[in-house]
C-alpha cells in the first residue's frame, strides 16, 4: 500500500455498533478496558496468555452487559502468528472497529546486567508484537472503509525513563513512535491511532492485583496513591468514541501527576516533605 489514497467519503463514525479486540484482557487494564467497552454497547474479543480462567471471568462480566465476547489465546512474541489471532477474532466479531493493543511485559535489570534473551523478550512483547497486531487491525479497518480506532496501552516510560528498565523504555518510547507514524499514514481512512500512558496503576503487573489503590500511600505522586484499572479503562473508552474524533497520534498521559515529578521520584520518595517549601 502506497501513495496517497483517496479520501473516503461515506464514513460514519458517530452511530455504528461497535466490535472490539482488546489484548491481554484476562485481568487488570485489559478486563477494566473489555468491561467498559461492553458497558458502551461493543461486542468484544478478549485474547489471554497465560489465564484462560482469567479470560473467561472477563467474557462472564463482558456479557453481563449485554454484548458479545468471545476468546482466543495471543502470544505476542509468536510473530507474525499473533496476527492471525486478530484476524480470527475479528471473523468471529463480524468486522473491527477498535483495536486495543494492551498485551506486555516488563523487566527490572540494570543495562550491565542485562541479558539479550530478557531484552529480546521484553522488545518481541511490548514491540514487535504490537506492530503486527496493530498491523493486522489497520489492514481489516482499511478494507472495511468504515474507519476505526486504534489504541496502544504504553506507560509514562514511553515518556520518561526509569532505572532497570532499559528494555521496558527502549519498547515502550518505539511504541510511541509507531503509533506516530500510524495516525499519519492512518488519517485519510478516518482511522485514529493514540496510545494510553499509565503511570502506576494497581493490577497484576505491579503486584497489587484487584486492590483499592485509594488506601495504598504514595507521596511521590502528586495525587498521593497508585490509579485503578477502571481510571485507564475510562480513556481508553473515550479514545474508542466518537466523542474523541479528532484526537490521533496523542499520548495521553493517566498518572495522578507521576511524570510532573519524574517517574524515579514518583515511585521513590517515601515522605511528603516535597510538599512544602
């Protein structure tokens, strides 16, 4: 696909009834995200990696609201088999409307220590698999000449770097750049892409699964606790409306005013004495 295109000029994006893929939906962002999109009237497919039971407890809530959910295993680092799944996920939808890329993984190793099997995981995972979903979902939302919207979940790390996580950042800031070049090559097929930078947020990956982030202290960060799910989940909705049509090629940043301190400070100061003069 090259050149300019032709601008389609029959595409509604205000009234259609929705079908969603939203990856690593098993716990966490993923199920907050498959949850509220249901609540908003999408259909959605749920892919897992590791928590099938996870994965169906997420179609249970999905179809409590009324839509349709259905399941596939993703594993983003069987490249380019990973693709296949959204290909088949959208099959099974009747089409694609909004494609969430949430499936990643992190790391905690300085530079000098790292090894090139944990870096090469970490950059398959978070960025490599990210582009041939993406990928796969632009292609089917291009065919169908409907427009879309397309969603990545980064972090502030996409933004700011943090130490021990050389590979983390290195993905996450080329997700970023992908999702740059996407919203331009994307536009002219009333497509948008965007991506979500959470800072830290109470889920699984941060070792704080299903807790109520408003009891837990954290004076590094300007609103003084870590954020819930469901307060990423209601951006990436937002981001899936029609309500955010002329917002591509953002990163809107979801931290409670992490990254206004840098995000070593946010995660480390231990006392509120940064408060005052």
């Amino acid at each position: 696909m090259s050149g300019i295109p032709d601008l389609p000029t029959n595409i509604d994006t205000t009234s259609r009834a929705q079908r969603a893929i939203v990856s690593a939906a098993d716990s966490g962002i993923g199920r907050a995200t498959a949850v509220a999109l249901a609540a908003a009237g999408s259909d959605v497919g749920i892919t897992w990696h590791t928590d099938e039971h996870g994965a169906l407890d997420t179609a249970e809530e999905v179809r409590a609201h009324g839509a349709r959910a259905v399941i596939a295993h993703l594993d983003t680092t069987d490249i380019p088999a990973c693709g296949d799944v959204i290909d088949r996920l959208a099959e099974e939808l009747g089409g694609l409307d909004v494609f969430v890329n949430n499936a990643g993984t992190g790391g905690a190793t300085p530079l000098l220590d790292l090894g090139y099997r944990e870096w090469n995981e970490i950059i398959t995972t978070d960025l490599s698999g990210a582009f041939v979903c993406i990928q796969r979902a632009a292609r089917r939302m291009v065919a169908a000449g409907t427009g879309g919207r397309i969603i990545a979940v980064s972090s502030v790390h996409e933004h700011q770097p943090r130490v021990g996580s050389s590979a983390y950042d290195a993905a996450k800031h080329g997700l970023g750049g992908l999702v740059k070049t996407a919203a331009l090559e994307l536009a002219p097929y009333a497509i948008t892409v965007n991506t979500v930078a959470p800072g830290e947020i109470a889920t699984p990956m941060t070792s704080q699964t299903d807790e109520d982030p408003h009891g837990t202290e954290r004076p590094g960060i300007p609103l003084g606790r870590p954020g819930h799910a469901r307060e990423i989940a209601a951006v990436i909705a937002f981001l899936s409306s029609s309500a955010s049509s002329y917002i591509t090629g953002s990163s809107i940043v979801v931290d409670g005013g992490m990254l206004q301190m840098g995000p070593q400070a946010g995660s480390h100061l231990t006392s509120n004495e940064w408060r005052s003069v």
